[in-house]
C-alpha cells in the first residue's frame, strides 16, 4: 500500500469522511475514523478487490486450508 502525501496534512477533527482506495489512507484520515468518527466508505475498485479476495478466502475455507489469520 502506497501513502498518500500532501503539503498541509489535514486536521482530523475536520475530516468528516474517508474514501479508502487502493493507495491507501493518510495518518490523518485515519485518526479522523477511529478517534474522531469519520465515516469510511470503500471505493468502487476497493470494494470489488474485497468481494474478490473474500471468495479466495470462502473457497479455502472450503478445502479446509489453513489460513494465518483466519484458521489459525
């Protein structure tokens, strides 16, 4: 995952909302979302990696594969 960079990080306690993408997200949005309760939502792309990566997942189960952070 790549971080994002910016000339004036943002004030967390301003950011009302958080899109998380493929890049990522700042320290800042971060912060926003678990201190100061902004709302996170998916992007388009991210939430269809997450559909994909999920079936991956649901099929291994399936083959009763072990899987670190799942199974284990």
């Amino acid at each position: 995952m790549t971080q994002k960079t910016t000339l004036f990080p943002a004030d967390p306690r301003k950011i009302s909302e958080v899109v998380m993408t493929e890049s990522g997200i700042t320290v800042e949005e971060f912060i926003a979302v678990v201190r100061y309760g902004a709302k996170l939502t998916f992007s388009t792309s991210y939430e269809e990696k997450v559909v994909r990566v999920r079936g991956i997942i649901e099929r291994f189960l399936q083959e009763n594969r072990r899987i670190y952070g799942v199974t284990t």
